[in-house]
C-alpha cells in the first residue's frame, strides 16, 4: 500500500469519528493517530458535552496515544485529522513529536498549517511533516452540512 492509499485509509477512520461527534451534536471533527500502520487511538470533538475548551479530537487522540505508547512522545506516530488542527492542536502535535500530520479541510479561520497561519514557520524544537487536503471534499462536506443544519434550527 503506497503512503497517499494509507492516508487515505485513516483519513476514513478520523471521518468515522467526525461521524460519531456529529450525532452528539458536537462540531464533526475526528482524528486518529497511527503507529507502525496500526490505528493506536481514535477520539472526536467533545467540547461542548464535556463542557471543556480543550476537548478537541486531536487533543483526547494524542492523550490516548501517550496512553498506549507509555510516554509523552510518539516519533514514529502520525496524526489524521478531518480539519486542519488549531494552534493549540497543533503545537501538541509539535510537543509530542509526531512524525507526520494529516489532515482533511483547511480551516481559513483558524488553521495553524497554512490555513490561518503556518505555525510550522517558527523555529520550533520539532516539525512533523504535514500533509493536506487528504479526503477534501468528504471532511469538508460534514462540517458544512452540520452547520446549515444548526442555522436551519
């Protein structure tokens, strides 16, 4: 399997969390993180049922991965988001080391990979590789079919 038929894969794994924050009515982003080719944690946004700012997907996947892989750094591990990740996603990202970032939808108002701003652009200690636009079209569709469906309530 060539590495854009894998992102393409887990991609589909972090949309079936976007699915399931969707029908707990939170903002349908899911991520996944990866270790040697195997999914190692899932989890989607949960802000407004836990009532916390900080309950991105990214933010519980990354929490579980450091759970599974017994630390706080996962080189060698990838991050599959359905939405390009904020800043503080991001820099969690950066502080864990990941080896790569992939994400779906550019976020123009708040993406920290290019979308807003390239957080990446600082001279910080680590810098994953990220690659975007992986599944566009399907993690972008959810989010904007989610939020007609709130302006139509």
């Amino acid at each position: 399997m060539t590495q854009n038929e894998k992102d393409i894969f887990f991609m589909r794994e972090a949309l079936a969390e976007a699915y399931r924050a969707a029908e707990l009515d939170e903002v349908p982003v899911g991520a996944v993180v990866t270790f040697d080719d195997m999914v190692i944690a899932r989890a989607c946004n949960t802000r407004e049922t836990e009532k916390c700012a900080v309950c991105h997907a990214e933010i519980s996947a990354i929490r579980e991965a450091c759970r599974v892989r017994g630390g706080w750094r996962l080189p060698g591990s990838t991050l599959y988001v359905t939405l390009e990740p904020c800043p503080m996603c991001m820099g969690a990202a950066v502080n864990a080391r990941f080896e790569r970032v992939v994400f779906g939808a550019t976020d123009p108002k708040g993406g920290a990979c290019g979308g807003l701003f390239d957080l990446l652009d600082y001279p910080l200690n680590h810098h994953p590789e990220t690659v975007g636009g992986v599944l566009k079209e399907e993690c972008s569709q959810i989010l904007t079919a989610y939020f007609k469906n709130k302006r139509a309530k």
